[in-house]
C-alpha cells in the first residue's frame, strides 16, 4: 500500500510536470525570428528582375526610387530592417550601392542576401539583425531561469511526497518503538550517546573530516539506527525468555545429579523432566514404527506380493503384476516407503485396504484410463516424490493428499475426453458448465467413496486437516486437464527460473533423475 501510494504520487507529479513544461517551453518561440522569412529574398529578385526588365536606366530613375522607399517601408515595424543595397552588373561593374543606416557593431548580426539575375546581374542587401539576436537571447534565458523554477518546484513537490507518504509514517514509527523501548529498559538515551560517541571516535581514528552538520547528521541516524538495532535485540531476549518452556536445556538436564533433578523437579512440577521424557518417548515411538514397517514389508515381500527393489525403480510394470501385487505395491507407498515415516498416523491400513477395493471397482474396463493406469501413474509420482526428497520441504498432508490424488484422479473415466462430452452435450459437461467436466466428477467420486465410513481413507483426520486434504486433492486432480498442460509448463518454468538456486545441488546438477535417466 505504501508502496502503490508512493508511486502514485510520484507518476501524478511527474506527469504534470511533463504536461506543463510541453505546454510553456513553445511560448518561448514566439518571440524569436520565425523559421521562415522569404520577404528579404523576394526583394533582392524584385531589383533584379526590374533590371532586367528595363535595363541600366532603370537605376537611379523615380520608378527605382519609389521601390527603394517601398523596400524601407516594409521593414519599419520589423525588429530587422535593411541597412544597405548593392547592384552590381557585368558590363557596367558597380551600378549602384547606398548605405541606408549605421551597420551593426557586431559582425554575426549581419545578414546578406543575394539574388542574381539576367546578364550578369548581382543585387546584394544588408541586413540588421541586433534586434533579433537580443530578443532571443532574453528569450533563452527566460527559458533557462524558467526551466531552473520548474526543477525546484519540482523536487520540492517531490521530496514533500516522500517525506508526508514514507518518512513521516517511518519517524512516528521509530518514535512509537522508541517510547515502547523506554518502558522496557531505561537506557535507551545511554545507547544512543554511546553509538554517537563511537562513530565519532572511527571517523577521527580513520581521519575522516566532516563539518559540524554532517556529523551532527551522521549521528541522528547512527543513533535512531543504533536504538533500533538494541530495542530489537532487548525483543528478541525477552520474546526468548517468553517462549522457554522449561528453564533447563537438554544437554545441561543430562549432566543434572540427582540432587539437583530433585530440586528442579520441586521448583517446575516435573515440567522440565517431563519434556525431556517427552522427547525421549518420540524418538521411541519413532524406532517402533520404524521397526513396524520394516516388518510390514518384509511380511509382503514373504507372501511374494512385492519386491521392494523393484518398487522404487523405475523399471516396475504394472501390467506384468496381478491386483494383489499392485494393491501390494499402493500399501508399500503408503505403509512402507520412505515417504510413510511422514504420511503414518494419517491413515489406517484396514481402511486403506477397503478403500482399494472400491478404489478399484470404480475404475472401469477402459484401454488406458482403467485402473492399471491409477497404480501406474500413484508409482511415478511416488517416484518423484521420493527422488526430489519432497518429505523435506512438504508437510505429511501434503503428501498424503498429492499420493491419494494420483490414485483416483481418473476414478470413474468413461474412457472419452472433455471436447468429446463438451460437443455432445453430455450430462457431466452440462452439470459442470463444460469447466473440466471428468475431473470435476472424480473429485466428487473420492469424497462419495469417502462417503462410506468403511471406506473413509480421510476418517483419522482432524475438520482443519480434511479441508486441507480435501483442497489440495481438488487442485491437484483438476490440474489434470490436458486444458491446463500449457499453463502449468510455463507457470513451471517460471518457478525454475525465478529458483533455479534452490532446485539444484552444489555440483550444478539436477536434484532428481530426468526421464531420460529411468533406464539407468
């Protein structure tokens, strides 16, 4: 907001200034000689042509010296005006030259015009042009002087911008901290004369020489910075403190003899040897159900439903293993993978089992999208999963949704596409306004699966859990729509681009196998 309000006020006062200097900069030309003036030169043709036409006689004749007058009288209300007129012609040499005021005293104000006629006939006329010249040099610095106005008009509307929507906001912020400060220790004013002192002491050490205000700066920023750095500190301390649970930490409650557990168990109630024990207890629990997985799976792979190797590699065909091996395969993802130490505890293998079940009878006898195709595509995403150590950056419901949700994201298929409903009016496109008509049916087919409490794969979750559960398996299973394919690489692309630190290792390489590498 701050932001958005900063930029608007600076785009609105830049604009303006734009708009106004467009609008005065052109009154500057007005007064200057315009671009185009032909009439000095239309004169000088004028005498030629007359020359011409009449002849030699025709100078210094009453005809010649009306024009002459004439030729004077348009320059009188001109800031120019004519100062002499020179006819030569070829035969004759010099004909006539008459001086009609002082010439300028400066050369470059001077202006020559020629015009040549028949037989060698030349006129020449002499401009003056010091009028002309002051008139646009008071013009340029008019422009200057003006220019110079707008620029201070300017940063000073634009530096009250700043100040009224960042710096007043910041400094009643600072001061409201520094009040809070107060209250919580007493020596704030202490601090903030000690870090003056101290960036002074380095500016003399290091030789650096500065005035009375810049230091005087210096140190108003140095201090508001430094009582800033020390109020969070003191937070950060108390906030600590406030958090602790227990006053002792583990390592020290290990070297505690028995004398002083007993004196600590008097003064926490057992607290602290209560979360110690605590913490012992969880790392038991998690050596059982290691142990209980180990014996989960060793107990498939016994009954010859499952060969553990051949599940977390890619070359595992789910059209060479009957039912009971696939359903194998889906428990050992669930119950005894690696990706089950997060997952277990969110679901019951009974359950899990009738799920399948009816997981399965779901699907349909389609060419691909049957069954065969669910067990296939949960196997790669576990692949995946597995490959990009997904346990160590996702939570277990993440984990549990995304697996679910390759497992019935094609529940129900009837083995045509969307276009294919869509163009025939099908019931599913008309219930679902043509919006992702197949994937919105198996989403509402898990949760009709879930429907039944035998079959309720989502029954151990808490109401803030299922709804997580539940959004997250509707996203990923609408995302299935070839309609999103497109959108999803370029949104992927710009993630890897924007991560591209993140997503690989030290060694510059790819954290998890590429396709092309499933073979190896």
């Amino acid at each position: 907001v701050l932001g958005s309000r900063l930029i608007n006020a600076l785009s609105t006062r830049v604009s303006m200034l734009t708009i106004g200097l467009v609008m005065v900069l052109p009154l500057f030309d007005v007064m200057k000689y315009p671009d185009e003036d032909h009439s000095m030169q239309a004169w000088a043709q004028q005498f030629a042509s007359h020359i011409h036409m009449f002849g030699d006689s025709y100078i210094g004749g009453g005809s010649f010296n009306q024009t002459v007058a004439e030729f004077l009288d348009f320059y009188d209300f001109r800031e120019y005006n004519p100062v002499a007129l020179v006819i030569e012609h070829s035969p004759a040499g010099l004909v006539y030259a008459e001086t009609f005021a002082d010439p300028p005293n400066r050369i470059s104000n001077e202006l020559w015009v020629t015009s040549y006629g028949y037989v060698g006939t030349k006129v020449q006329a002499m401009f003056d042009f010091t009028s002309v010249s002051k008139t646009e040099a008071g013009m340029n610095i008019a422009l200057v002087v003006t220019v110079i106005i707008v620029m201070l008009l300017s940063a000073t509307l634009l530096s009250n911008s700043v100040s009224q929507i960042v710096l007043s906001p910041l400094e009643g912020l600072f001061c409201r901290v520094r009040d809070m400060a107060k209250n919580i220790f007493k020596t704030v004013s202490q601090i903030s004369k000690v870090a003056v002192e101290e960036r002074q002491e380095e500016e003399r050490a290091m030789n650096i020489d500065y005035n009375d205000e810049d230091l005087e700066d210096s140190g108003a920023f140095m201090s508001e910075a430094s009582v800033l750095e020390a109020v969070v500190e003191k937070l950060a301390v108390l906030s600590e403190m406030f958090v602790a649970k227990q006053p002792v930490d583990e390592e020290a409650m290990k070297n505690l003899g028995s004398d002083d557990l007993a004196v600590l168990d008097m003064i926490t109630q057992n607290q602290a040897r209560k979360a110690s024990l605590d913490k012992e207890g969880l790392a038991a629990k998690i050596r059982r159900r290691t142990t209980n997985l180990q014996t989960f799976v060793a107990d498939l792979e016994k009954a010859g439903l499952l060969d553990s190797a051949l599940a977390d590699s890619w070359h595992y065909d789910v059209l060479e293993h009957s039912d009971e091996q696939n359903d194998a395969l889906l428990k050992y993802i669930f119950f005894g993978s690696e990706l089950s130490y997060f997952i277990n505890g969110l679901i019951t293998l009974d359950v899990f089992e009738v799920f399948l079940a009816r997981a399965r009878l779901a699907y349909l006898d389609n060419p691909y999208h049957n069954w065969y195709h669910a067990v296939d595509v949960t196997h790669t995403v576990y692949r995946y999963m597995a490959l990009a150590k997904s346990m160590a950056f996702l939570q277990p419901l993440d984990c549990l949704a995304v697996l679910l949700a390759a497992v019935v994201h094609d529940i129900g298929h009837p083995g045509v596409n969307n276009p294919y409903l869509i163009e025939t009016a099908h019931e599913l496109a008309l219930r679902y306004n043509d919006k992702s008509p197949l994937e919105n049916m198996h989403c509402a087919r898990f949760f009709e699966l879930c429907g039944e409490a035998e079959a309720n794969v989502l029954q151990e979750l808490s109401k803030q859990q299922y709804r997580d559960v539940r959004r997250i398996m509707i996203e990923c299973i609408l995302h299935t729509d070839n309609a999103h394919h497109f959108e999803m690489i370029k949104a992927l692309q710009m993630l890897y681009q924007l991560n591209r630190e993140v997503t690989t290792t030290t060694n510059g390489s790819a954290p998890c196998q590429s396709p092309s590498q499933r073979s190896s």
